[in-house]
C-alpha cells in the first residue's frame, strides 16, 4: 500500500476519529489503531472502533498501491503533526512495515493486518432511517441542541444501566430527548421532520439509549448548522449515524426506559415567574461558597426564600456566605427550599429565553424548570425536574 496525502487535510481527517481510537490498556492491540483501506486511484477510508462507538472517513488522496492494514492511532497522528512538509507518504509493505515520509523525515513502525480489526456493523444491517433532504431542514443541528441541553442529567455509574445514558424516542415526526438520574431529570421534545429512506413503514417509530461515553463525541461531531441532515440507520444493538461524510457507529444501552412522565409533576401550587440570566447570576455567586469538593455534599446547596415579589438566593458555609434578592411574579404562597446548587445551575443553564418558570409544592418535593419564552425560534417543549435536599440548622 502506498499513498501521498496532504498533510493538513490527513490531520482534520484523522482528528475527529482519534475519539474512538482505544488507549494503550485495550487487550485488543487493533482497536488502539486505524484500519487504513485504500483503493486506487484516489479513495482512502479510515475506520476507528474501541468497541463501543467507532469513526469512518472517506479521504481523496493519490493512491499509488491499494491495499489494507491497521496503524496506531496515536503515533500516526503524532509522526504526521510534527513533520513540516506539504505531503505525506504513507507506505507499507507486505511485511507490514510502515514508512511516514515527508521531505527528508522518515518515520518507521509496524501496522496490524486489516484482519486483525473488530468487524463493525453495516448500514446494510441496521434499519435504515433518515430525515429526507426536502424535509429535514435544521434536522443535524437541532439534534445537537437538545443533546446539549439533556445530557448533564445522565446517570455516572448508576446501579440502574439504563440511566447511564440518553434516551431518544422518534414518534411520526416528534423527537424526544430525556436525560435522568437519581435527582433530576432533562426533557426535551421538538417536531423534527423525519423521512424515511426505504420503504419501512414503522421507520418513524422507534426508542433507542444512546451511552453516556460516547453521546458526547456524538453531539461533538453534530454540526451547529440548521442547513444540514444526519442519518440514522438503527440496528438491534447498534445505531449508525451518517453526518457529512462522517459515520458514527454506537452501542446501545438495552432495556426499557424509566417512566419519565410519570415522575414528573404536572399540578404544582407555586408558579415562579424569574429573569434567566438574574437567577443564573445569583446562583454562579453561590456557587464561589458551595463548592462541593471543599465544603462537601451536606453543605453544597443553595436556598431559594420567596417573600411577596421577591426571590431570595442564599447559600453559606465555611467559605463564607453569598445573598442575592430577584424581583419575581409569583401565584401561591410564600415558600423556602434548597437545592444543590450545581445540579440547580446545570437545569437554568439549559433553559432558552428570557425568562424560565419555577413550579413547585413544598420544600420536599421536586421542582419543574422550563423556559418560558423560548428565544431560539423553535417549537420545542422543555422541562428541568430537581429533587430538592434538606436544610441543614
């Protein structure tokens, strides 16, 4: 196999597919590589798999000799990054040894058999789903941004596995997000129009719990752009996206999914009417007293006082104290709860617009956070559930 890359344009594609390159503790040497498959005259596919999620990319480049093989990940990158000419040369021969050349630098190691290489799975596979071009407009960036605004909810190590990620319903057309662990919730639902790309006829009714793990490199590889369309082939235990020339395969959590509507509380007493940013702003300062790590966790909460037109925003601790009071508009009665602070500045930081809404009962039971004015110009339906915590005297 011999190739000559452009330098540059082999370090953006080789980037994005450094996230699913295994470290050096993997027992699977292949995993910790790319299997390079190059076919003349000028295409180049690069995969990564640590058998979790994977990464695939189509590359252009001058293929002398086609041929297959597996070289780590890590030192390609780093042998690539450090030389200073305009093109690469990437060579390897039927002993597998490697040559990286560029100028008068040469860089030497072995590679893998494409053999050797986890077997991925296949869009062939998978039932094949995706929002259609004349219909999903906005469809690759809107996804992103309701990722962005559930996944901080997801469960760490949860007992229960299936918190341990993010769940997506498709219903006709509708995309549901939700996020949750032991104390609080995220959900986000928005019209998003899917197509279908066979003729299935259930294609726009399915659920899937994408991992914690790797739901992060997912919305990283999203593009934030409303003019752009993502793929979705969804499989038994896998799903495949396809995102501008980039395909993201993933494991997924199995099992059955938390009742989520059914914690949510939908007739609360309280209704608190409060300036985003204000109460962002009064919570970033207590957060300066309540860091968990110094204070600890009995300590790390802030409380919320509602007097008349006022919300009063206090926390205290050995670090010292913090008060802020929001003129609010309010219905129900007067009410003092505390929550832990990082947690309650994690939902409002998720919430759109101007103004976001309080729901809540008494100082025991939880609390719904939703934006009131939505300012990013979509129909989307959001609500923040949080489990209060207790007053110490």
């Amino acid at each position: 196999m011999k190739i000559v890359f452009n330098r540059q344009e082999i370090i953006n594609c080789v980037t994005p597919l450094m996230c699913a390159a295994s470290g050096s503790r993997s027992s699977i040497a292949a995993v910790e590589g790319i299997l390079f498959e190059a076919e003349v005259p000028s295409t180049v596919t690069m995969t990564t798999y640590d058998l979790e999620k994977g990464v695939r990319t189509t590359v252009e480049a001058n293929v002398l000799e086609g041929g297959s093989c597996v070289i780590n990940a890590q030192k390609f990158l780093q042998s690539v990054k450090v030389m200073s000419g305009d093109e690469i040369t990437l060579s390897v021969n039927d002993r597998l040894a490697v040559s990286i050349m560029s100028g008068k630098s040469n860089y030497r190691m072995s590679a893998l058999p494409a053999a050797d290489f986890p077997a991925l799975p296949s869009q062939e596979t998978c039932r094949a789903r995706r929002g259609s071009t004349s219909r999903a407009k906005g469809q690759a960036g809107g996804l992103r941004k309701m990722i962005n605004k559930v996944s901080y909810a997801m469960g760490v190590n949860d007992q229960r596995i299936i918190l341990n990620g993010t769940y997506f319903k498709v219903n006709d057309g509708d995309l549901l997000c939700v996020a949750c662990d032991s104390f609080r919730l995220a959900k986000s639902e928005k019209k998003l129009e899917f197509g279908r790309i066979n003729d299935d006829r259930d294609a726009l009714h399915f659920a899937y719990v994408v991992p914690a793990k790797t739901i992060n490199e997912l919305c990283r590889m999203l593009p934030d752009d409303d003019e752009l369309t993502v793929a979705v082939y969804m499989g038994r235990k896998h799903m495949v996206y396809v995102i501008e020339g980039l395909t993201f395969f993933t494991r997924l959590i199995e099992g059955e999914y938390i009742d989520y509507d059914r914690i949510i509380i939908k007739n609360h007493r309280i209704i608190v009417e409060c300036p985003r940013d204000a109460l962002l702003m009064a919570l970033e300062k207590a957060a300066i007293v309540t860091e968990e790590k110094i204070v600890g966790a009995g300590r790390a909460y802030v409380k919320l006082s509602l007097e008349g037109g006022l919300l009063k925003v206090t926390a205290e601790s050995a670090l010292g104290s913090s008060y802020d009071e929001i003129p609010v508009e309010h219905e129900g009665e007067d009410i003092v709860i505390a929550f832990n602070n990082r947690y309650l500045i994690d939902s409002v930081r998720s919430c759109t617009g101007d103004t976001v809404e309080l729901q809540m009962s008494t100082p025991l039971t939880s609390v719904n956070i939703i934006p009131v004015h939505p300012d990013d110009g979509e129909d989307t339906e959001d609500v923040f559930f949080l489990l209060p915590v207790r007053m110490q005297n």
